[in-house]
C-alpha cells in the first residue's frame, strides 16, 4: 500500500512532516484538582490529576519524595473494536508504567515527601498516538493542579513508510507495521525522558527519525504554553472582575 502519494501526500492529506491539528482544553473534570482534554487529530485523551494528598496506603508511603501513581485505561467506545480487552490487560499495565515513569522525570517529588499524587488517563477516542496524546493530556493536567515541575513533559511518535520519514502518525499508518517510535522530552532542558521503538531502523534513519518526532514534541510544548497562558490571563480577568 502506497502511505505517501507521488505529489508527496500521505493518506489523511497531510505532509510527511505535518501533525495532526491538535486542540486542547483544560478543567474538564470539575471535582479534580487538575484535568485536561488533549486532541491530537481523531485521537482524544481526559486526564485527571488529584494531589499533592495523603498517602491511602501507608506502606507505599515516601518520607523523601510524593508517590505518583498513574491509571491509564481505554473506553469501551473509543475504537470500533467491540472486543475491549479487561482493565487490567498488559498493555493498559504497560501503558500506565510508561506515563508514570515520564511523569516522574518531570514532578518535583521531593518538595512533597509523604504525599501522593494520583494520575487517570482514559483515551476516549483512539486514531493512532494515544501515548503521546495521553502525556501530553496529564502534562497539562499536573500542570492546572498546579503541581511543580521541572518543565513540561511533552510527546510526538514519528515513523518510516515508503522510504519517507513521517511526523505523527495517524493508526492507519501506525498498523501498516513499518518502523515508528515515540519520543518524549523536557524542552527547555532538552532531555529526553522517554523512547520507545517497535522495530529495527538503521542509525542515520532513526536520527531523521528521532529528530522529526523532537521538533514535534517541541511544537506541543509551544501549544500547552500558550493554552497554559490563555488560562492564566482568563483566571486575572476574572478575579479583576
């Protein structure tokens, strides 16, 4: 199957180097102490935030750092598939490890020892990307809960189809089975926190690769900002009137 057309157009009319429209909004769960919707294209992701709290748990208790726990599911409705798989299959495991792990590169747990900070992630429609959406979507979340971090954590996969590099792919490219991986990162400190890759690709490839879904995640980074500000500048508004 042909993913980019002679005039250099992929499936959904985008560029190789084209994300999807993203869209964002955040205090979408009004009982949380932070939430946010994030859209990447087709793809969309609530996330809940509730903490800095007591520890439920005592056992699991930190005395030097906050405990983060992250839940990440999929709604029943969010793909076509009418097989959903039970909550606690190995990827949705997999898939909350992944997000709490990042999560934690970029939460200043230390400020909060003894406390806990609980992460929901549910994908709510599924279009390919439902990682990166589902970063993205609790970086804006801890960030309206106002828990401190080093910087915001932000995610984008790119792949290789057709001998072209591709930024942010959609799930019909994602099944097409050729390379792709996803990369997350903390833009102002340029450090990677996250790389996973689902098949071989030689070097040169890859860094084409890696550096297209790094100019992605910085793109991301630029928006949260920006909404992040919006925000801001309302939450003024309205306590000035």
């Amino acid at each position: 199957m042909e993913y980019v057309s002679p005039e250099g157009l992929r499936l959904d009319g985008r560029r190789p180097m084209e994300m999807r429209q993203i869209r964002a909004e955040i205090g979408a769960v009004s009982k949380a102490d932070g939430s946010a919707v994030f859209e990447m294209g087709n793809t969309k992701v609530i996330a809940a935030v509730y903490g800095p709290r007591e520890v439920q748990n005592r056992s699991q208790q930190l005395s030097d750092q906050a405990l983060v726990r992250c839940e990440y599911s999929m709604a029943n409705f969010s793909t076509g598939d009418r097989m959903r798989k039970p909550k606690g299959d190995r990827r949705s495991i997999e898939i909350s490890l992944v997000i709490r792990q990042t999560m934690e590169e970029c939460i200043l747990t230390h400020l909060m020892p003894r406390s806990q900070i609980d992460i929901y992630v549910q994908v709510l429609q599924a279009d390919g990307g439902t990682r990166s959406a589902c970063i993205n979507a609790a970086t804006l979340a801890l960030a309206d809960a106002g828990i401190p971090m080093r910087d915001l954590v932000t995610s984008c996969s790119a792949g290789y189809l057709n001998s072209t590099p591709l930024l942010d792919l959609n799930y019909v490219e994602d099944s097409a089975g050729g390379p792709d991986i996803t990369v997350g990162i903390l833009p102002k400190l340029d450090k990677v926190t996250l790389l996973q890759m689902d098949s071989k690709l030689p070097i040169d490839i890859l860094e084409n690769v890696m550096q297209l879904a790094t100019e992605g995640c910085k793109a991301i980074a630029n928006y949260i900002r920006e909404i992040l500000l919006e925000n801001t500048k309302e939450l003024e508004y309205r306590r000035g009137s």
